[in-house]
C-alpha cells in the first residue's frame, strides 16, 4: 500500500510499512506499541479486499445463519448479520489481538453484543497483558455488497487506564482521546485512511502487488 502526499507541491509515494516505521521513530516509545497492531490492521484490509471481491462467486452474499440455518441474531445496532459480517468480523478479531502480545488487551465489535478479551479471542492467557483496547465495524455497509456498491471497515484505539485492566468505561472514552483511527474503503480502488493524532494519510492498495 502506499499514500499519495502532497507536501509543498511535491508528489512522492511511500509504503505504508515505511510510513509507520517513521512515525514509531519520530512518536516514541507508544508509536512503536502501535506499529505491528497497525501493521496488521492494513493486513487485514487486504483480505477482506480479497473477500469482498469474491463475495459472488464464493457465495458470501445475504445473511449468515446458524447450522440449523436460521438467520443470526441481529447485532447490536439491530441490523441482520449477513455472511461477509460474520467473516470480516473474524479477521479483525483475530488480527487485533494476534497482532503483538502485551499490545491491544481487548476488543469490542459492531457485530457482538459485549466486549472480548484478547485471551477469550485467541484462547491462551499469554494474551491477557496490553495497554489498549480496540473497537472496530469488520464491514460497514455489508448490505451494499449486493449492488456493488462501496463498503469500509471502521476502527479505533483507545489507550487503557495506567495499571488497569479494561472495562465497559475504557470503550466509552471521547473520541478525542482515541490514539489512532481510520477506515478502510472497499470500491474502484481500496484505501486505507489513517491518523494518529496529527494529519491524516491515505494509503491505496496496488492490487499488483
């Protein structure tokens, strides 16, 4: 992925893995934190790009069901869960708390009722520590997908209380407070738009590479 950045009239390209590699130095010790769970945050856009163009053919389209094949239980915005929900909303979950141990300690999705822990995620308490929590919509618009029309995934970090473990009020902080932020958006093109509290950048994914 890379950026097109306008800075004093010159137009130049820069990876998104250079791009966070140079802030994690220029920001410190909490950038760096940051970097691989971001890393994997531009991964996971890439596959749910994969996925979102070979919803047809990989008959991902409409709701999800259950083994029985009744349709899921609305989430919590009371919108039915369709199929691509229930995939995208995996990957995140697993790429957030996957990330890096000691890094995100828990994770709250559009798409499920309560906040996760990563252990309860991951299922290995080697991934109970971490100074953030995370929140994110695996794939706002999913309905869209049927008219080809555009669909992003949302997300946020928040950083935790100093010697606290995670609770309801650690996701419920301004959004000011956020440490970083961005969407990722499915169309014509794939870009990921991120900020980490000074400037936002927008990153286009070359399908190429």
């Amino acid at each position: 992925m890379f950026p097109t950045l306008n800075v004093c009239s010159l137009l130049y390209f820069q990876t998104f893995a250079r791009y966070l590699e140079i802030e994690s130095w220029k920001r410190g010790p909490a950038a760096r934190d940051l970097e691989p769970v971001l890393r994997s945050v531009g991964e996971a856009c890439k596959q749910i790009n994969r996925i979102v163009q070979r919803a047809q053919t990989d008959d991902l389209y409409g709701a999800a069901v259950d083994i029985n094949g009744n349709p899921l239980e609305d989430n919590i915005q009371g919108e039915v869960q369709q199929k691509l929900d229930v995939v995208c909303n995996a990957i995140m979950l697993k790429m957030f708390c996957g990330s890096s141990k000691g890094v995100i300690a828990a994770v709250a999705s559009e798409e499920e009722d309560e906040p996760r822990t990563c252990p309860d995620v991951m299922g290995d308490n080697a991934f109970a520590m971490g100074e953030y929590v995370a929140v994110f919509d695996p794939l706002d618009g999913s309905k869209n997908i049927d008219s080809s029309m555009p669909v992003g995934t949302i997300f946020g970090i928040y950083k935790c209380e100093p010697g606290t473990k995670p609770t309801g009020d650690t996701f419920l902080q301004k959004g000011s407070e956020m440490v970083a932020a961005g969407y990722c958006l499915y169309s014509a093109t794939t870009v990921l738009v991120l900020t980490m509290g000074s400037g936002v950048n927008g990153f286009t994914l070359d399908p190429g590479e």
